[in-house]
C-alpha cells in the first residue's frame, strides 16, 4: 500500500508519542433521531450508554488536550450534540472565554434543530451534516425521524454562513438511489445560496467491504461516481479509497505485528468519561467493545491514560481485523515505518 504523503508525516508524529493531536468527544448519548444502522441510539434507550458529561469536565478535558503540543482537531459527536443541555454555554466559552489558537474545532450532527443562537455557532470552524435521502419518505426510513426531512435540515444549516459545512451520506441498499439527487441538491446550493460547504462524503455505512454488499451495489456505486464527477462542482468524496487493499492487509498474517499507532494521536471519549483509541472500537453508531477500554477521565488525568498505554496492540485481535479502515491502517504502517527508522546527522 503507497502510503499518503500527509499521513506519513502523522506516522512520524505518532512515533515520535507527543501526545494526542484530535481528540473526539461524544459530549450525549442523547439523540432527536433512531437512524436504521444506529446502535448509540439503540444503547441510550436500554441504559447500556445514557450519559452526558457535564460542562465543566468538557472544559477541563479540553484545557488539558490543548497542553499536548501537537494537540490541533477538536470534534463534538454523540449521539448528537444539540441535545447537549449545555452546548450553547460551551460554545460562549469557547468563542469568548477560552485561547484556542491552532484548534480546529467540528461539530458533528443531524442538526435536526432550529439553531437557537446562530451568532455562537457560527463561531465553529466545520459542521458534518448527516443528510442521506432527498425524499422525506426515505429520510424518514433512514433517520427514524418524521418531524424532518432533507429541506428542513438545509434551512436549519442555512444560518451557518461562517463555518466551513461537510455534509455525509451514508449509504445503505436502501438509500442508495438518492445519492445523486442529494449532491443535485447540495450542488445547487453551492452555486447560489451556500457558497461555504466545503465537501459532500459519500461512504458506505461503516465496516462495508466489496464483499459484504452485492455487485448491483458497487456496480451503481461507480456509476454515480462517474456522473457525479461529470456534471457536479460542489467538491465530493466517494470515501472507497482502497477498500479491497486495506481488507486484505488487515486479513493477512503478515499484519498481525503491525501495531496501532493510531492510538498514539487520537482519543474517542465516551459520554460517561471512558477513553478508546479510535471511534471505530469506541462504538460511535455501532457497538461499544469494552476490553479496548484506555481509563477514564473521571478517574485518570487524560495525560496518565496515554502515558499508561504505548502502541502495543496490533492485529491478532479479529474484531481490528475486521474494522479498521483506510486512515487509520495508513497512520499505523506509516508510524511502525517511523519507528524504525533513526536518524543520522554528521
């Protein structure tokens, strides 16, 4: 696999164990939608996971992740962070009451309410918007949501007129025939009315291989990528970089050395203070597996948690095997390559 020139240098910063650089945060398991391949919702709703932290331990973890000195990406997850009691108190911290100079700072959401407070969410560098069908019948299928559909989720981004807006698809068999018209939508609004969205991501919900959805399914998939790139000038991502090669390395035997130097530049904290590595294992939408569990940021400081755990898991374990995706597979072969190398200067 040609590693990317931009994760090589993360590889070196991972191996070089600064500290973290991006830290994400499910600040609630509280959510205003039950999305089909959703599980967080699912866990709130029996207990397993019905928690939010509270503000004061969000600003403290914060002002501990910006002394990492290589600390620089900040993302609000859930969950969604609207249903955050406290997120427009955060956010009048944030812009006027804390320095954090060098943070990129995203908001990941459905944003399934009205913004109350506009001029404090505009102070936001990026938004990810999760928008997966144009028409209300299957917005409402996909999302578990029938108070919304894809019209009234764009006139709540539309007083976001400062931030950077990402928004994402995620396809299913069962969505997959509105993509097009979603980027129609999206383009359009690019064009005239939201000059600021930055990028539409367009992946297969999560843990999709070329193997696990049929033939029809990529066959379309590649046929809506190529007329997408024909006819489309809002910037979009078919997020299949690589997927067969990075299922492969992650099956083969030869990978199970590889150790996860993803780990050594990422955080993903729970909403009752547990830390992961990565969200792909922290269960962000899908399942929670605890044995990978670092500590807790009620019980350790953030600083102890990574300093107690070095790259030392690799790819024995199956469910790595099974998960991990493009990036972090990249960060990992770059960093072990890092960590063997050594430098010379006569």
């Amino acid at each position: 696999m040609k590693l990317r020139d931009d994760i090589v240098l993360y590889g070196k910063l991972a191996a070089a164990e600064l500290g973290y650089s991006t830290c994400r945060i499910e600040v609630t398991s509280g959510c205003f939608q039950k999305c089909r391949g959703c599980v967080s919702w699912r866990d709130h709703a029996n207990r397993k996971m019905n928690a939010s932290l509270n503000l004061t331990k969000v600003q403290e973890l914060i002002i501990e992740l910006c002394r990492f000195s290589a600390f620089e990406h900040l993302t609000f997850t859930g969950g969604d962070p609207q249903a955050w009691f406290p997120i427009n108190d955060f956010l009048r911290w944030w812009t006027r009451g804390f320095n954090h100079s060098g943070v990129r700072f995203q908001i990941s959401t459905a944003l399934a309410k009205p913004i109350s407070e506009p001029e404090l969410w505009n102070c936001v560098d990026r938004y990810l918007i999760s928008l997966d069908a144009a028409s209300p019948e299957i917005y409402s299928k996909m999302r578990g949501d029938r108070d919304n559909n894809m019209q009234t989720i764009l006139e709540h981004a539309k007083v976001l007129t400062e931030p950077q807006l990402g928004f994402m698809i995620t396809v299913r068999k069962e969505n997959q025939c509105e993509v097009v018209s979603v980027i129609q939508c999206l383009d359009r609004m690019y064009r005239t009315s939201m000059p600021n969205i930055r990028k539409v991501q367009v992946l297969a919900s999560i843990g999709s291989l070329k193997g696990d959805l049929d033939n029809k399914f990529w066959d379309k998939w590649q046929t809506d990528k190529e007329f997408i790139a024909k006819t489309i000038d809002v910037p979009v991502s078919f997020c299949d970089e690589d997927i067969v090669e990075t299922r492969e390395i992650c099956a083969a035997k030869e990978t199970e050395s590889i150790q996860c130097w993803t780990s050594r530049l990422s955080a993903h904290i729970k909403p009752n203070g547990d830390v992961y590595p990565c969200c792909l294992i922290g269960g962000e939408a899908i399942d929670i597996h605890e044995s990978f569990k670092l500590g807790n940021i009620f019980e350790n400081s953030l600083k102890k948690i990574y300093q107690s755990y070095p790259a030392k898991q690799n790819y024995r374990n199956v469910f790595c095997k099974k998960v991990c995706q493009y990036k972090q597979l990249q960060i990992n072969l770059a960093g072990g390559k890092a960590a063997g190398t050594i430098l010379s200067i006569p």
